[in-house]
C-alpha cells in the first residue's frame, strides 16, 4: 500500500495478458484489484495534473498474437488523502454482501477503524464505507485524482471534472466515468 522503493520499483514488471476478445485501449482498469493501468500517452496527459503521491509501475501487456505492450500501473499509496477525512462531517454505511445494512455515525480514524474491526468479527465479509465526504481544511482541493480506501469499489479513483474533460477531449480509450452521486465537501 504504501510507495515503492526504487529498487522494487526496477524489480517489478507486471506481465498481464489481455483475453482474447479484449480491445487494446489506453487505459486498462482491473476490477478485481482495483489497478488502473496506463499507455505512455495518457501517462503524459496525466502527468500535467495536479496528483497525490504517486508511483508508475512497469506493466507489460500480451496481446492475443504474444505482442507485448507498455503500460503503467498507476500506484497511488493506500490510505493517502484519507488522513484528510472530517470524520464527523461525512456520511458512512455499513456494506455486507447483500447490500447497504445501515448507517453509522463516526467521528474520527480511531472510532472508524475500531468499529470496522467489531463489525468484521460478526462476518468477514462486512465493511464500513464512506457517502458523503468531507474533507478537513487541510486538504487541497486541485488534486485531479484522489484513491480512497473505504469507498465503494465503483468509485474508487474519484477524478476532477477537468482532468475527465481533458482525457475525453484527448479520445482516451478504456475509462468509464461515472459521476460520484454523493456530496463532497470541505469543512470549515
């Protein structure tokens, strides 16, 4: 979760494949991990934005005829903007496996961590997430990609309107935006 050193940084190199009826696209995102990998154009174009600590990793990508490809794992360290949370001000819910269970009320990172840890003694299987989010007034509100933690998987990487206007005016291929339906605030 946290960054790579340099030398894991030379030692890694993702060999992925694509399945034989994927489309090569400038970005690929893997749900099962939660990994979005980037082509060398739309690591430029992101490059030019305002990110939280980042790392690129060397991925490589066989095609179907054994053609390798670049990419980039883009590795946004685990928890990150997440020290900026105002616990008191933003909206949770715990999720089981059938869905949303209920809202809880939490008011900091300790209370948080230790009622996901009550929680998860009952089934392995329920978490707590984040709805509404606010920040403290610590946090920067340029950042262009923000990576939480405790967020429904569906929005993982939460992206700005600009940086999203700037990828599908540049025709990047292989991201679905969707918008985040919640609220997202700063505190006072």
């Amino acid at each position: 979760w946290d960054l790579l050193s340099e030398e894991d940084l030379e030692s890694i190199v993702y060999p992925l494949k694509f399945n034989g009826r994927a489309k090569i696209t400038d970005a690929v995102y893997d749900l099962d991990i939660f990994r979005l990998y980037v082509n060398e154009r739309t690591r430029r174009i992101i490059e030019e934005y305002n990110l939280t600590e980042h790392q690129y990793v060397k991925a490589t990508f066989k095609t179907k005829t054994n053609d390798l490809l670049p990419y980039y794992y883009l590795h946004i360290p685990l928890p990150g903007v997440e020290k900026y949370i105002d616990y008191k001000n933003s909206t949770f819910y715990i999720k089981g496996p059938l869905g949303i269970l209920g809202d809880i009320d939490i008011n900091s990172k300790e209370e948080f961590e230790a009622k996901e840890k009550e929680e998860q003694k009952k089934s392995r299987l329920i978490f707590i997430k984040i709805r509404d989010i606010a920040f403290t007034k610590d946090f920067n509100p340029t950042i262009d990609i923000l990576r939480l933690l405790f967020i429904d998987a569906t929005y993982k990487n939460l992206v700005s309107e600009r940086l999203k206007n700037r990828l599908e005016q540049e025709n990047v291929t292989g991201i679905v935006f969707k918008e985040y339906p919640y609220k997202i605030s700063i505190s006072e």
